[in-house]
C-alpha cells in the first residue's frame, strides 16, 4: 500500500513536470514539444488535473480537431475540467460549420447545446458565456448574443472577488504600517476578512493601524449589478428571451 503510494507521488510529480515542460515549449513556440509532453503526461498519469484539455485547447489551435474531439471527451469523461471542454466541442461545432444558413444555424444550435453543459458543469466559467454569445451573435441572434456576452463580463470578474481584494489590502496595510488605507471609511462586511485581521494580530504582525472599516463597498455595488443579469436571475432553465 505504501509503495503504491509512493509510485503515485513519483508518477504525479514526473507529469508535473511534464506539464510545465508542455506549457514553457507553447511559449516558446515549440508546438511538437508541446504535444509530446503533453502526450507523454498523459500516460504517465493519466488523472493529472488539466492535462487533457491542455491538449485538447492546443489540438484545437493547431486545427487537429480529430486529436481535439478525443481529448475533450476524455476529460469530460474522467469529469476533469469538463466545463472547458465542452466549450471546446462547441467551438469545434462552431468552426465546421458550413456555408449556408440552415447549416449555420444548425452549427449555432449544437454548439449552444455543449456550452450549456459547459455552464451546467461550472455555472461561472466565463468563457462557455463569450464563446455561447459570440456564436448566438454571428448566427444573427444578436439580443440573446448580447445578454451572454453581458454574462461572460460578470463573470470574468467574479463577485466574489471584494473580499479577495480586502483580503489584499489587509495583507499589505499590515506590511506597511497601513498608512496608505487609514480613513478610507467604508462599511466592514467579510466575516472570513475580519478574521485575517484578527489572525494578523495575534501573529504580533504590524496591523495596529489597520483601519476599522475596511472597503467591502464593492461587494454591494456589484451584487446590484449582479441583480441585473438577465442571464443569473432567470437561472439556467429560463434563460431570456430575445424580443
């Protein structure tokens, strides 16, 4: 049991490795590199978070849409980053489409349908919104292509993301004597913040003067704007209407 283990470790360690090895040939434009690390991650462990969509992303740029098909079922399979590929399927369904409206609009439909799933699998995976609503624009449903690409915005920043920036400014006020934020005199209203505050202090670190109120102000103006997402209030089985 033991050894299994150890072996487990060693093989996730070696496709880690591989991993990088893939992403720095990308960079570095060395698509063959690319692939054969990849290739060889995958069999090394073949539970490696990511790395079959990372092929299956790079297959879809090179235009090898046979190797790009495999992949993307294979974590979809596996419910590894299944979110992402099924708006690579989509894409795929997008890009051979044929030339006259019916096919166009028969290409739109299915390709809708995997970045459904997409947003099914992770209802706030920007990128199954921008693609859904490119695709729903260029099919000439432009309103409905409008409203997802409004929801591919929300989503590219996360309402969630006040209190990582508090979180932030805790961290740095108490790296520099917080005499850059005293007086910013908002509302305080992250419980899991307040207790970073309360962390820092009993570590001794130099929070003395960290303000009271520290700003969650965007958290209410961007759970406004979340309100006014047709596509989040409408919720994923009454999506909205084109007029």
């Amino acid at each position: 049991m033991e050894a299994d283990k150890a072996a487990d470790f060693q093989a996730r360690g070696a496709a880690l490795e591989l991993l990088d090895e893939a992403l720095r040939a990308q960079r570095e434009q060395r698509i063959n590199g690319s692939f054969s690390a990849l290739d060889r991650a995958r069999r090394t462990d073949p539970s490696l978070p990511g790395v079959d969509v990372s092929f299956a992303a790079l297959a879809l740029g090179e235009k090898q849409f046979a190797e790009m098909r495999t992949a993307a079922i294979a974590a979809k399979g596996k419910n590894n980053h299944a979110a992402a590929a099924s708006v690579l399927l989509g894409m795929d369904k997008w890009i051979a489409r044929g030339p006259s409206d019916r096919e166009m609009s028969a290409a739109a439909d299915t390709a809708s349908g995997y970045f459904s799933e997409a947003v099914e699998a992770d209802f706030f995976h920007a990128p199954a919104w921008f693609f859904w609503g490119e695709v729903l624009r260029y099919s000439g449903r432009e309103r409905e292509g409008h409203l997802h690409a409004l929801a591919a915005l929300h989503r590219f920043n996360p309402w969630d993301s006040a209190d990582v920036l508090t979180a932030k400014i805790v961290f740095a006020s108490a790296e520099g004597d917080a005499s850059s934020f005293v007086g910013l005199g908002v509302d305080d209203g992250s419980p899991w913040v307040k207790g970073i505050e309360d962390s820092l202090r009993a570590a001794g670190s130099n929070a003395g003067n960290l303000p009271a109120a520290l700003p969650s102000y965007a958290a209410h103006r961007t759970m406004g704007a979340l309100a006014e997402d047709p596509l989040f209030a409408a919720g994923l089985g009454n999506p909205p209407q084109a007029p």
